[in-house]
C-alpha cells in the first residue's frame, strides 16, 4: 500500500479545502519557505496516523481549526489519507487497483473517524493501520523535527526501551507480567486454603461427638410429631367429609349460576360489539352514498362535456370534409392556372424573341436607309457645290471646314456610344443582381415555409402536450379529492381510536404518554434528532415487539401496565425527561425502564411441547432485551392451567396460559376477558390506522408535488406557446414581404430587360450615325483630293438613279418590318397584360385562399378533440367501475346491517333469558352457607396445625390403627423424655456433612493450585527463554544494519551497538525479574580506524549525535519496514556528502516503500520521482506539484538567503 491522495481542510493553515492527487509510489519531496506551512503538511498526515493527537480536548481540537477571517471562520476540519495498493504489471494489463481511504473530521464537538465513507472507532482504524504495516509498535516511520535530536540525547534505557518497540517485545513483557500475576496469586491462595484446612479438620472432631446426640433427640421428637400429626389427621377427616358432602349439594347450583353469568356476559360483549359494528357500518354506508352521490355529479357533467365534445367532432367532420372538397377543386384551379402561367410566360418569352429580331431588322433597314441616303445627299450635294463654287479654293476651304465639323460630330457621337454602351453595361448588371435577387428570395421563402411548417408542429406538439398535461392535473385534483376523503376517515378512526386506548390504559398513563411525546417533539425542534434524550428514548414497552395474536391475552396478563412503561437508553435520559415534563409542568403517570439499570439474567427453561418460553414467541429488536428479559423473561407460555399448575410448581417458574390464566407462587388468577378489550389488538389496530395515515399523508404531498410540477410544466408550456406563436407571426409576417417582392419580380425584370433593349438600339442607332459620318467624312476627304468639276458626270447621275430605287425598296421593307414589330409588340403586350392582370393575381389569390383553406390546422384540432373525447371517455368507464363498486359496497352494507341487525336481536333474547334466570334465588343458600363457613373454618384449624408439624417420616403402623385415647397416653410419654433433653445442637449433623464436604474440596483445590503454580512457573521459564532468543536476534540484525549503514557515512569509520544486562545476570536467579535483566543500549562509534571507540553520544558533536541517531532510524526501518514513511527535515544538521548518503539510502528503500521528505536540500532532490511546493498567501498555505527545477531553484534561493 501506498499514499496516493491526501485532502486537507480547515486544517491550521490549510484554510480552503487542498487536494495533493497522484503521490508517487516511491519517493516524494516537500520544498517551501520557512513558515509557509510545510510542518502544518507533515502534522496532517500524522493528525490521522500518529498517536500523537489522541484524547483531544475541546481546546486542543479547536486549536488546530484554522480560524480564518470574520467572514470566512470555519467550524470543522478534515484530513483525509487515500491510500492505494501498487499496481502490479502483467503484460500490458494491470491489476485492479483497491482503496482504503481514512478521513479524520474534528469540531468544537467531535472528533470523528471515518474509514471508506462509514463512520469508524480509532480502534478500527488502527486495526486498518496495523493490516498495512503502520503499526503502532514501530514509531519511527513518522520522524518528526526533533525526533532525531530527541533519539540523539536519548539515554541508554530510552533506547532499549524504543529497540524493544520495533522489536515487540512488548508482547513477551506483558505475558511475562500477567503469569507473574498469576502465579502470586496461586502461592497466596496456596497458603490460605492449607490454614483453612486445619482449621476445618479441628471442627469436624467436635462436630462427630454433638451428631450422635441429635440422632437420639430426633427420634423421640420424630415419634412426637408422628401422633400429633395422627390426631389431627382424624379430626380433620371427618370435617373434610362432612364438608364434600355438603359441596356435592353446592356444585350444581354453583354451575348454572356461573353458567348463566358467562351467559349474561357473553350476550353484553357480543351485544356491544355488534351495537358498534352497526354503528360503523352506518357511517360507512353514509360515506358509500355520499360518494356515490359525488360520483353520479361527476359522470353527468363528463357526459355533458363528452357530448359537447362529440358535437364539435361532428361540426370538424363537416367542415374539414366541404374545405378538403374546395381544397381539391382550389388545387385543380391553381394546377391548370400555374400551367397557363406557364405557358403563357413561354409564349411570351418566344414573342419576346421575335419582337428582339423584328427590333434588329427595322434598325438593319433604317441603317440601310440612312447610309443610301447620306451616300444619295453626298453625291446631290457634290452637284450643288458644282454650281455653288466659282473656283476649286473656295470649294476646298467650304470641304475643311465641313469634314473639321464632321470631325467634331463624330467625337460627340463616340462619347455618346461610350457612355450609352456604359449604361448598358450598368442595366445588365441591374439585371443579372435582380435575377440573382430573385433566385435569393425564392429560396428564402421556401426557408421559411420549411420554418413555418416546423412552428406549426411545434405549437400542435405543445398543444397536445398542453392538453395532456391538463388531463393529469384533472386526474391528480380527482385523486387528491379521494386522498383527502380517505385521509379524514382515518383521522376520525384514529381519534376514536386513541380514546379507546385513553379508556383502557388510564387517563394518568395516556396524560403521561402525551408528556413525553411533547418533550421530545420540543427536543426536535431545538436539536434536530441528535439530541442525547431523543436518541437515547426507544418508546413504549408495547411499542416495541411483535406477536401472534393468540397469545394477546397471555402476554397483557403478564405485563399489565408494564405495557405502558418508556424504554430508555439510561436513568439519565428518564431523570432529564421527568425534569423536562415537571419544568413545563406536563401531567401524567411516568414510569421508565432504563436499559443500563436492568441485568441480564440467564434463565434455564425446560424443553417440552406443551410449554414454551413467552419472551421467545415476541419479535423484538435485540438491543431491547434487557427490558422484555426483565418482564417476560421468568414467565411460561402453557397449554393448559393443569400443565401450568404442574409446570409452576416444577421449575418455580410463573406460567400463563392463552386465554390469560396466570400461576404465580401460590396464587392463580383467570377469568373471562372480552376479546375487544384487548390493548395490544387496539394498539395494533391504532398503529395500522397511524401507517395508513402516514401513507395517505405522503401521498398527498406526493400528489401536491406532482400538481405543482403539472402546473409549473403547463405555464411554461402556455409561456412557449405565445412565443412559439409570437416567432410564426413574425414569419408570417416576413413571408408576406418576401412574397411581394417575389411576385414583383417579373415586372422588375421586364423594365430592366426593356431598358437593356432601348440602350442596345440606342446604341445601334450611335453606331450607325458613327458610319454614315465616317462615311460622310472620307466622301468629302475624297472630293477635296479630286479637282473642280461643274457638271455632274453621266456616272453620278445613274448612281444617284440606282440609289433612288435602293431607297424606295428598303423604305418598303422597313415600312413592312414596323408593321411586323408593331404586330409582335401587341401580342406581348396582349400575353403581359393577361399575365400580369389576370392569371398571375388569381394564382396568387388561389394560393393564399388554399393556405387559409389548409386541413391540417383542422385535422390536428380535430385530433385534439378526439384526444379529449377519449380522455372523457376513460374517465367515465373509471367512474362507471367506481359506482358500480360502491353499488355493490352498498348492497353488501345493507346486507351487512340486515345482518348484524337480526344478530343483535338474538343476542338480546339470549340476555334477557340470562338475567330471567340469575335472578331466581334458592331458599337454602343462606343456611348452607354458615354451615359451610364453619366448615371450613375447623378444615383451615386442623390444616394450620398439621402444617405446622412439617414433613414427617413414615409412621409406625401400630400407632395408625390406635385410637384417639391410646394416642394420647403415647403422646404423654414421650413429651416426657423429650423434656430430659437440656440443648441440642439441631445442625450437628448437617454441619458434620458440610464440613466433611468442605474438606474434600480444600484438598481438591490445594492439587489443583500446586499444579497450576508449577505450569505457571513452566511458562514464566519458557517465554523468558523466547524473550532472550527474540531480543538477541533483533539486537543482532539492527546491529548488523548500523554497522553497514555507518560505514556508508564514514567509510574509514565503524560502530556498533551494546546491549547492556545487569551484573548478576550468571546468577541464574529464578525470582529475578525478567523486565530488569536487560538495563540499556549502548553505542560505540570510531570515526577513524586509527582511533578508539567512543561509548555512548554524549562524546560526540552535535552533528555526529545527528548522525549517529539518523544511522539508527534507518537501521531499525531496514529491520522492520514499513510501507509508508514521512521524514521532516531530516538532514537539516548534516553537510551534503552525509546528505548524500542519506538520499542515496532512501533511493533504495523507496524501491519497497514510499517515502515524503521535507526538506531545503538539493541532495534529496537528485533521485526524487516527484516534487511538492508549500506557498503561503494571504495567511493560507497551498501545496502543488513542482518540476524539479523549481525545486531546486527554491533549494538554491533558500540556501543564498541563508
């Protein structure tokens, strides 16, 4: 095992709770500064495993509570210790790991162990410690600061005595004492019992003489009381007989007088038992009506609300069947609409189509045109020019200047193709981001009808669940409502009930048992059930076991009010009650049984079918049977009062039969007892109603707990409801404008498709103009290059001719294609304006009158309606099986009263015969009764004188035929020898045997004493032979391992151990003490082979004492190793190499144990597997795992500030 976790909290300066997880298994090391709380570590652990903190006070436990700020004052602290077993590797598996965990809480009040979560003694704990190898008996796996200076300055007793605990021989000392004890007391008792012996011997002589003469006085005396006793046996007889004669007379009268009493008695009881049964039958039958009654209420106004609920189904039937029918016609509407739609978008796309070519052929033609006639114009006016200029100078400037304005025109006409085509461009961007837009919308929309059908879900989801939850309410109130009615029948039981108890019991012991009940509730409500007096108060006696009912009457018989009495832990509960009870001034009879005054006794009881124990027919828990042994426990439980009778007078034991006959010593006590007056069938009875009363309460507050839930659930459920419908609306909301712009989508696109059409004529238009300029502009270019002509040449005139024609032919067809274009442009307007007027408002009118007309809505609400019809419909079968079970509740009520009522009737008849009958007197009871008092008068004279003769032996035959005279005279004569007797001793002879006996058992008793001293001096030989044996064995490993271990420190150096025993040891005296033989251990070190032994440590310096006693710890943990060890600053007083040693040793011990050093040391640090750091802020220590450079860099800071 090893320490794997340690929790501290609210330990000294461990304010908050700290948690050191994942120790390792071999070596650990605890570095911090001076006052940051590395000590207050190590007494943690050693709080839970030392002996060190045991037997805390209140001012010692409060003292290690860390006290912390005002705000922050803790009341408790724990420490708890986790340790683990090793893993064990096989393969790549490990073996399951088991826990022992050992947590120690202290407060102002306790101081508690608690041992794998159960609450556990320190016996068991260290029990645990010693299982693990921490026993108490090796104390130095936990070396404190200054347990080395201690074990350093020890003298030479000190350490025999700390070599002897690490070695047991504790055990072989305390052995030793008690045999010693033993054999002391054998050589006393040896001694008196041979005093008393002579003492006997010298009696026994005298008493043989007096026993002769008390042989021959009894037989006279023997002879004297025989005669009385036959003298008195004659008067006696003839009374007797004269008596049985007169009781023969007496008997049958006796018998039907007692006969007509049991009679009388019976038919009262049975009278009253069945007054009452009818009683609580009519109020049962009243109950059953009224309930009855209550449900009839309830079933007409379920049907009612079934039958509403039907109506409604019906109306949704009829609805949801003519909006299916509209929905369908509607859908077969919006289909052969939605594929007009279609099909009038695709023809208008076709005559979009050709309206865009009939477009390019008009500007193809007026293209055409323009050209022709500026080719036309140019040549009319080369003409003019002719005629118009005198000289070719002037022509030429005339053709600058207009090619320089043709110039102009043409960058003019440039810019504006530019920025047309650029508004081109922008419109088709226009176009294609609407496009995009729309595709956007679209699918937006269709989100959100996906979002709109999951709300509509969702809310029919919460609605169902809204009405679900409102049926279990309903049925929740209904069964509270029965609850409640069960639960007030039981408390008018219960009160009954308790006033039939208060009758039988009396109103002294009901008024005490109240008293109690009050101080202890007072109790709980102060102290909660900790308190000393509620816990240590058990209840009454008849609370507290269990039995057959056949044996009631036997065991009210025996305990009577005992019944009633308090079974306590103590007499000190039972006096702080009374004193409670007299402080409030609480009346009542108090009678307590404390456990710790009773004695248990140990009764033997015989073994016969026809008797039993009584106290082993009862049920009770264990820890009370000092209190039913006291009352029960001397009782017999019989078959019979004849075999009780016999069974009393043979084993003196009190005895009782099953119908209550009691035989004590000397007395019986019986008679007949009415069953229902039994106290313990009533307190049964009273404790099942308090059960069931207790079950309906807990009931009922479950029930309230489960209403509450249900109306909490079902006002969060409305809350999400409005949300739910809050969030559709919203949607709905969005939908709607999402909608908008979707069905304005087309029409955008339209305008912006017409506006990309306009720029590209426009910017066919431009490009024309930009040609014919050109064309202008080279025409010019060429005529400024030709010379002045006049006359227009024969050439130009047929061109001029031939372009005539061309102009009256493509005027032609450009007329031809306007009429085309203006045809296709009506068309499209003919298929938009249907589209947009017409069939796309009524597809749209069609699709919201269809998601108004949509069944689901209907179909759920119907499904919600039939939810609640079959809701109804169950609770209506239940109340249905409810009435009719109280239906036949009251005909076997009635049938039950008819009943009681016809048996009531026989039971009066029978009592009036009875008391007809006891009243009739006889005539001769009177006189005969005198007689018989006289009677029996001389009958108890004559018996009183026999009586008081004793027991006599047999009497001579002679004298029993003697008459009365002749035993006079006999008797006369032997008086007068019996009066020449002077004294006599009467005992002589039973002296003489009891002192013969004595005798024998003295010399009996004086064998065994002298066999059992020699044993005892046997064993006192043996085990101080196994002592020597066993201290020289560990004196002889623990020295070969200080030797070895000090050689480690001071290879040039050796030392040893000296066991020192006292000078008379070869005397070999057989009364010496053996705790004396053996007086110290010494040591001897020699630090140099060159120089001598030093004896003891007083020679040495303080760091070689230091030395020395830490060589000794590790030699005494080599010889007895334990699994855990806990070492604090340890290597405070040594320089490094020794520091080095040390850590070099605890490296090879830590491959068997685990080790937790303190220290400021960097030697230690080297083969540490894992480091700890204690800091220390705002008055509380935190300790947490470090790497080993931070600890060292600590050990460096610390040995610098130093």
């Amino acid at each position: 095992m090893y320490l794997k976790e340690i929790r501290i909290s609210g330990f000294k300066s461990y304010t908050h709770e700290t948690v050191v997880e994942q120790l390792h298994p071999k070596h650990n090391v605890v570095v911090g500064r001076n006052g940051s709380g590395k000590s207050n570590f190590f007494c943690a652990i050693e709080f839970v495993l030392s002996d060190e903190y045991n037997n805390l006070r209140q001012p010692g436990r409060v003292g290690l509570i860390n006290k912390g700020t005002s705000k922050a004052r803790l009341d408790a602290a724990f420490v708890e210790l986790v340790f683990e077993k090793a893993p064990i590797s096989s393969g790549n598996k490990s073996s399951e790991m088991n826990e022992v965990r050992i947590r120690r809480t202290i407060s102002a009040t306790k101081d508690q162990y608690k041992l794998n979560g159960r609450i556990a003694t320190r016996k068991e704990v260290v029990a645990m410690l010693d299982s693990i190898g921490l026993s108490s008996c090796n104390p130095y796996y936990i070396v404190q600061q200054g347990k080395i200076n201690q074990l350093a300055t020890a003298h030479p007793v000190e350490l025999l005595q700390v070599f002897f605990e690490i070695g047991g021989i504790r055990v072989y000392d305390e052995k030793l004492k008690e045999i010693l004890k033993l054999k002391q007391d054998a050589d006393t008792c040896l001694k008196q019992t041979r005093i008393e012996y002579t003492s006997l011997n010298e009696n026994f002589k005298l008493l043989s003489k007096e026993r002769k003469e008390q042989e021959k006085f009894e037989q006279l005396e023997k002879k004297q009381r025989g005669l009385n006793m036959l003298m008195l046996e004659k008067k006696h007889s003839d009374s007797v007989a004269a008596l049985q004669h007169l009781e023969q007379n007496e008997k049958s009268w006796e018998e039907k007088q007692r006969l007509y009493v049991l009679q009388k008695l019976e038919a009262v009881e049975n009278i009253n038992v069945l007054k009452t049964n009818r009683k609580e039958n009519k109020i049962a039958l009243t109950n059953a009506l009224s309930k009855h009654s209550r449900l009839n209420e309830d079933n007409l106004y379920l049907q009612k609300q079934k039958a509403q609920i039907e109506l409604q189904i019906k109306d949704m039937e009829h609805k949801l069947a003519s909006e299916s029918n509209d929905q369908k016609s509607k859908q077969t509407q919006l289909e052969k609409l939605r594929d007009e739609i279609e099909q009038a978008q695709q023809g208008l796309k076709n005559i979009s189509d050709d309206l865009k070519l009939a477009q390019e052929r008009r500007d193809e033609f007026n293209s055409r045109l323009l050209k022709k006639v500026e080719t036309r114009s140019e040549l009319i006016d080369k003409q003019r020019r002719g005629i118009q200029f005198s000289n070719q100078k002037e022509r030429d400037h005339f053709l600058k200047n207009e090619i320089d304005y043709i110039m102009k025109q043409i960058t003019q006409q440039q810019e504006s193709l530019k920025e047309t085509t650029k508004e081109h461009n922008i419109a088709m961007e226009y176009l294609e981001n609407e496009k995009q837009n729309g595709i956007q919308e679209q699918e937006a929309l269709t989100l959100l009808m996906k979002k709109e059908h999951t709300y509509g879900e969702h809310l029919i989801l919460i609605k169902r669940r809204l009405q679900e939850s409102k049926n279990l309410l309903d049925e929740q109130l209904a069964e509270e409502i029965k609850i409640k009615e069960n639960l007030q029948y039981c408390k008018v039981q219960n009160s009954e009930q308790t006033q039939k108890i208060k009758k039988l019991i009396g109103t002294g012991a009901y008024q005490g048992l109240q008293s109690v009940s009050k101080i202890l509730d007072m109790l709980r409500s102060q102290g909660g059930q900790c308190h000393p007096v509620v816990k240590g108060y058990y209840g009454q006696l008849m609370e507290n076991f269990n039995c057959e009912e056949a044996i009631y009457r036997a065991v009210e018989t025996v305990a009577g009010s005992k019944l009633n009495y308090h079974i306590v832990e103590s007499d000190t509960v039972a006096n702080e009650i009374i004193a409670l009870c007299n402080k409030n001034k609480l009346p009542g009879e108090f009678n307590f049984l404390p456990l710790n005054r009773l004695k248990a006794t140990q009764q033997v009881y015989p073994k016969e079918n026809a008797m039993q124990p009584l106290i082993s027919l009862l049920q009770f828990e264990p820890k009370y049977e000092l209190a039913f042994q006291h009352i029960f426990g001397k009782t017999l439980l019989c078959d019979g009062l004849e075999i009780a009778a016999t069974a009393n007078k043979q084993y003196k034991l009190s005895c009782v039969t099953r119908e209550g006959d009691i035989v004590t010593s000397g007395t019986i006590t019986g008679g007949y007892r009415a069953p229902s007056s039994s106290k313990i069938r009533q307190l049964m009875h009273m404790r099942d109603i308090g059960q069931t009363i207790t079950d309906l309460e807990r009931d009922l507050n479950s029930t309230w707990k489960h209403i509450k839930k249900l109306q909490t659930l079902m006002r969060n459920d409305e809350i999400l409801q409005t949300l739910e419908e809050t969030k559709l609306q919203k949607l709905l909301q969005r939908m709607e404008n999402i909608q908008i712009k979707v069905r304005a989508f087309p029409e955008r696109c339209r305008k912006l498709e017409e506006k990309c059409e306009e720029k590209e004529r426009k910017i066919r238009t431009l490009t024309t103009e930009l040609e014919i300029l050109a064309t202008k502009k080279d025409s010019l270019k060429r005529e400024l290059s030709t010379k002045f002509i006049c006359v227009v040449s024969q050439e130009d005139e047929q061109i001029i001719a031939q372009l005539d024609q061309e102009i009256r032919i493509i005027k032609q067809q450009q007329h031809e294609a306007f009429n085309a274009e203006l045809h296709v442009q009506k068309q499209k307007h003919k298929l938009e304006n249907k589209l947009n007027s017409k069939l796309i408002p009524t597809r749209d009118a069609l699709t919201a009158l269809l998601k108004n007309l949509d069944c689901t809505t209907l179909t759920q609400q119907m499904e919600l309606y039939q939810q609640q019809q079959q809701t109804l419909t169950n609770k209506i079968n239940s109340l249905v099986q409810d009435i009719n079970t109280i239906d036949r509740q009251v005909c076997e009520i009635r049938n039950k009263d008819k009943k009681i009522a016809e048996e009531l009737e026989c039971w009066n008849q029978q009592l009036r015969q009875a008391e007809e009958r006891i009243e009739i007197k006889d005539t001769n009871q009177v006189a005969f009764e005198t007689r018989k008092c006289s009677l029996e008068e001389e009958i108890r004279q004559y018996a009183e004188q026999i009586n008081a003769l004793g027991v006599l032996p047999a009497i001579d035959p002679v004298f029993q035929k003697m008459p009365l005279p002749k035993l006079m005279k006999e008797l006369e004569q032997t008086n007068k020898q019996i009066s020449k007797f002077s004294s006599v001793n009467k005992a002589a002879v039973d002296e003489h045997t009891r002192v013969a006996q004595s005798l024998k058992g003295l010399d009996r008793k004086l064998k065994e004493t002298e066999d059992a001293r020699a044993l005892h001096e046997s064993s006192i030989q043996q085990l101080r032979a196994q002592r020597v044996d066993c201290i020289e064995n560990i004196f002889t490993k623990v020295n070969a391992n200080f030797s070895e271990i000090f050689s480690k420190f001071y290879p040039a150096g050796c030392a040893r151990l000296i066991l020192q025993t006292t000078e008379n040891e070869s005397k070999g005296d057989e009364n010496e003490d053996v705790l004396d033989r053996y007086v110290g251990l010494g040591l001897q070190v020699s630090f140099m082979e060159s120089e001598g032994f030093l004896n003891g440590v007083n020679a040495l310096s303080g760091g070689q004492k230091t030395l020395v006693a830490i060589t000794l710890i590790l030699a005494m943990q080599r010889y007895n190793p334990a699994p855990f060890y806990l070492f604090d600053e340890m290597d405070q007083a040594l320089d490094s190499s020794h520091r080095r040693v040390i850590a070099d040793e605890i490296r090879k011990l830590s491959e068997s144990s685990q080790f937790i050093t303190i220290t400021f040391r960097r030697e230690l640090l080297e083969h540490a597997h894992k480091h700890f750091g204690v800091r220390y802020q705002n008055n509380i220590s935190h300790i947490g795992p470090v790497s080993k450079q931070q600890a060292l860099d600590f050990v460096t800071d610390a040995t610098i500030r130093e």
